[in-house]
C-alpha cells in the first residue's frame, strides 16, 4: 500500500526490510522520527530510547557483536557524545550488522553546529551513504545493513534534514519480514582488545574500507562532453530537478557512499574531464579525496558554498559559473525560506513563569541554559549562554568561579539533566560550586515530540537521585506560583552561597502542549491596564497581545493558567475561576 511517508519512516522501513531486530536512539531534530517510527512499524521488535546517544551506540554495538542486525539513531550533535564507542566500534567491528543514522542539519535550523557527519565516518574509516530522497533513504538503509554485514564493520547513513522531513510516496509494508539474529561468540583479542590487538584491528579495518571502496564503484557511462558533475545526498536530487530545465552540458555521477571513493573512479574521472564540479552538502569529503584539485570546482577554490543549506538558487550559481552560461533567474524554483517568526515558549508553558521568577530573584544573576525548548529563556534574558547539553550546569561551576561576586543559576530540563546533567552535578558538588541547579521537570521530552523521560516511565525519583549524590538543599515547586517560586530561588541562592554548595529546585509542571492544559480561570483584562509591556513583552506569553495602546488577551490561544494575573503590576489583569 502506498503511503506519503516522511523520510525517517522510510529509513525505519529500510532497516525493518534488512530484518532488523532492534533498534536505539535519543531523540532530535531532524532523526526523532526514525525510532518511534521502527516502534510503530514493528511493535514486536526492540525498540529503546536510551539516556543518551553514547549509550545507546553501546547497547546497539554490543547486540550486534552478538550476530543481530540493529540501528542506531541519532542527530549529528548527538554523535559527538556516541564519539568514543563511534571510533571503537570501526576497530572492533560487529559479526551481525550495525547501522548508525546521523541525521544532519545543515542551515543549521534546530542545532547548535552545522557539522557533517560524514567528517566523522572518514576519521573513522568507516563506509556513509549519503540519501537524496526519502524512497533513496530506505534504499539506502537496507544496502547500509548489507554491506555491514558482509564487511563487519559498522556503517553510516547520513540523511540531512530536508531528506528527513520531506514526503514521497512509499510502500508502507515491510518488504521482508525475517529477523536477522545471532549469538555471542567469545573472542578477546577482538572484543576486549588490548592495544597491541587493537593495531591489528586498524588495519583489518583499512583492509575492509578499501575493498567496500573497490566494490562500489558508480555507474559509469559513455563520456559526452568534457565537463562533469559529481553529486550526492540532498544536492543530487536539487540538480537532478534543476539539469531538467537547464540541460547543462556535463556528464553526471550521483554518489551514494561519499566515503570512500574508489581509486578508480578518482582515477577515471579526473582522467576523462577538463573539469569537474562537486556538490555536496556541508563539508568537501568527497573533494578532499581528489589528490589533485587543480581541475576541480568546489568548496576550497569557494565556487561551491562552503556553508549553510544548498539551495537550487546555490546550485545553479555554481553551475552557471562553472559551464560558463549567463546568469540569468530561474522564477518559481527557490527554495530559500521566508524568515521565520521568532520561536516563543507555548502559552501556558511552566517554564516562562520558572524564567520570570529567576529574573526577579537574582536580577544580577548569571544565568546559564541548556538544550531543550526552555533555550527559548533567551528570548524572556534569562538565559546567557547556551553551548552543549548539559553544560548549563558545568558553566555554572566555571562562571561562578570566575564571577564569585555574582550569584549563578542554571537551567536545564529534566531529560537533559538525565542525559548528560548528573555527572555535572556531581562535579559541581565535589568541587563545592555555590550554585543553584533549576531543573524544568516537563515530565517529557516537548522539543522533539515529547519521548519519554526516566522517571515518568520508571519508578526513579529525581529528589532521590539528588539525595544520593549529596545535594543538601532540593525543594519542588509549581512555578505557576510565581511569587513563591521568585522567594524559593532567593533562599536556594542564599544557601548555596552559605553551604558552599550547589542547591536545587524542581520546577515541575507538565508540559501543557501534551497534556492540552486548561487552567481553571477565564482570564480578563481591566480598563486598569497602563499598557506597560510586561505581559505581552517581556513575560512575551503568546496570547497577550498589544491591541489599540492596550494589553488584550487572544482567547483561543490562552489556556488559562492564570499566571500573568499574578506579573501584571498594575492589578490589571483579572482571573475568574471556572467551575470545574
């Protein structure tokens, strides 16, 4: 049966097709959809969304040492922290069959970095298949576990975000339904290798990268004209739409395994054509093969943009300068985004009014901030720095230090603080950080499609955990209530800077957009309103607006919550309760 899938359920329909038993991974954007998507599809098969992207690679490594063939998802920031077992794994290599998908974010539209994953599988020595389309990406996923196999080494899919969340029309079945399984088979040398093994094992690694090379060699054609294109992944398939209309004079190579290239094709290409064009998307790897790049236009010579999403408008600048033909516009065909309207916290969210009483407590405060829809803290300034998960509260510690004058408070939400926040916190109390820890308990994971968190699904206890690792102040609290919040963040400040040591508050209140929250109050605003700003402005709630030198409340957007009740500081806004 057809269906118009997204890319990342075509890619868990490729490895269900491989006979993929299992699969792990930590959501986020652009790849969250793959996992729920092998879930949804094959609800008999082990699915998990682990603490983070290391272990979940671990767990994914260690059943296919064991004969299984698994997937491993992840974004490509996702993949710095699945590094250390991301390098082992290529040396240790796996006797089922271990898919790894890194889906990359060029632009970046939800990311910290622009990085590409494919970088990271060439320094490792390790084969990536670079999709242009959703139908490619299943494709693709299913030769990824061939080849894994044969070669027991694992390999990579790269999708990028467009071929993520673009739509094609697909069979929704599963073309093959065996799972492919194994047993353990002990073997030290090479699953508890020592170095002098491990030496080994690199070049067994070599030896299998050259012949996966030799083996996927492109299709090559008659030549016709002296000029070539060699493509892959995204920018593959925006030529393919553009050459249809332009009906440029170049042969055309569509790469699907960027890493590695053969020699031979090197060889032959550069043997046959007085130039050659690259496009590829984010980073030159299939151009950094090229030994000789005298004759090639791409990103180092700077004729093929060395950042950033590849557009059609790009593409077809290169290829306008490269074939020599006159600029001229091509109306109807760019894919350059309007700007978007500036992202704004829900209306409603618990996390807005935690921000407001942050602000108010400590208003000379250092405020650092993690990854999660509550970044969005920037928008409300309680949010000065934002660099990788779980940093928020490993800043904290350092500025602290450096700042002693100053009180520090971090934020981080409540998957994050599983997935990379505790070991911080640890650190932050052994070397006693007068700190304070605001952990924004949403009770899910909101920003990508709200997975679950440990102790919503588990019988682990935050205020336990933090008991055990020795945190001598943690206090909860609804931040609806906002002036009890603003005086339970001074007196958690006063006690860490007394104690010398970090304290924590748990600002818990579920996310409103899963749960679809209505308050109890039917909100009102009185002709006691002095059109401050502070609602609509600086609290930035959504369903508060500016209208005619007033504040005005949007009724369909408000949920009731009450909150900007208890902010406006001209009494103005009223809250009727609403019988339940």
């Amino acid at each position: 049966m057809k269906d118009f899938l997204m890319g990342n359920q075509c890619i868990a329909l490729g490895a269900l097709d491989a006979g993929a038993v299992s699969a792990y991974g930590y959501p986020g954007t652009p790849s969250s959809e793959i996992l729920s998507s092998f879930m949804e599809y094959a609800p008999d098969r082990y699915a998990q969304w682990s603490i983070n992207e290391k272990i979940a690679l671990e767990q994914a490594t260690a059943e296919a040492a064991s004969g299984n063939h698994v997937l491993c998802t992840m974004k490509q920031v996702g993949l710095n922290v699945a590094a250390d077992p991301f390098f082992s794994s290529a040396y240790t290599g796996v006797t089922g069959a271990l898919v790894i998908v890194s889906a990359d974010d060029p632009g970046p539209y939800s990311s910290q970095t622009e990085q590409d994953s494919r970088m990271y599988a060439a320094s490792a020595r390790i084969p990536v298949l670079d999709p242009s389309n959703p139908s490619h990406a299943r494709e693709l996923t299913s030769r990824a576990f061939d080849i894994s196999h044969r070669y027991q080494v694992p390999v990579m899919i790269r999708p990028v975000m467009r071929v993520c969340h673009s739509r094609q029309d697909e069979d929704s079945s599963i073309k093959n339904n065996i799972q492919n399984r194994g047993s353990f088979q002990k073997d030290p040398a090479r699953w508890a290798a020592t170095p002098r093994f491990r030496r080994e094992l690199h070049k067994n690694l070599i030896e299998k990268l050259e012949s996966v090379a030799a083996e996927n060699i492109p299709d090559s054609s008659p030549q016709e004209h002296d000029l070539a294109v060699i493509a892959s992944g995204y920018p593959s398939a925006i030529f393919r739409d553009l050459n249809r209309d332009q009906n440029y004079p170049v042969d055309v190579f569509n790469i699907d395994m960027p890493f590695p290239l053969s020699e031979n094709f090197i060889d032959l290409v550069q043997g046959r054509y007085a130039r050659i064009i690259i496009l590829e998307e984010t980073f030159p790897v299939m151009e950094n093969q090229f030994r000789d790049k005298s004759r090639i236009s791409g990103k180092w010579n700077r004729e093929v943009p060395l950042r950033g999403e590849m557009t059609i408008d790009m593409i077809k600048d290169a290829m306008d300068k490269f074939t020599g033909i006159e600029k001229s516009s091509t109306p109807g065909i760019s894919l350059d985004a309007p700007s978007p309207a500036i992202p704004r916290l829900c209306a409603g969210c618990g996390h807005r009014p935690a921000f407001y009483a942050i602000r108010r407590a400590l208003p000379r405060g250092i405020y650092t901030g993690d990854i999660g829809c509550y970044t969005l803290g920037t928008n409300l300034e309680a949010v000065d720095s934002v660099l990788v998960m779980g940093a928020s509260i490993t800043f904290a510690e350092a500025l602290k230090r450096a700042n002693p004058d100053r009180p520090v408070i971090a934020t981080i939400g409540d998957s994050t603080f599983f997935h990379s926040g505790v070991q911080a916190l640890i650190n932050a109390k052994v070397s006693a950080a007068p700190v304070t820890i605001a952990i924004l308990d949403n009770a899910t994971t909101a920003m990508t499609g709200f997975q679950p968190v440990p102790h919503e699904i588990s019988d682990i206890d935050i205020t336990s955990l933090l008991t055990g690792i020795g945190i001598g102040f943690i206090k909860t609290i609804d931040p609806y209530r906002v002036k009890d919040s603003i005086e339970l963040v001074r007196e958690a400040s006063a006690w860490a800077e007394e104690n010398r040591s970090p304290s924590v508050i748990i600002f818990r209140h579920a996310c409103v957009t899963r749960t679809r929250e209505h308050g109890r109050f039917r909100i009102s605003i009185t002709d006691a309103c002095t059109n401050c700003g502070i609602c609509y402005n600086r609290f930035e709630c959504p369903a508060l607006v500016e209208e005619e030198g007033r504040a005005e409340i949007l009724a369909d957007i408000c949920t009731g919550c009450g909150v900007c009740a208890e902010i406006c500081p001209a009494g103005a806004i009223h809250r009727e309760e609403i019988d339940a």
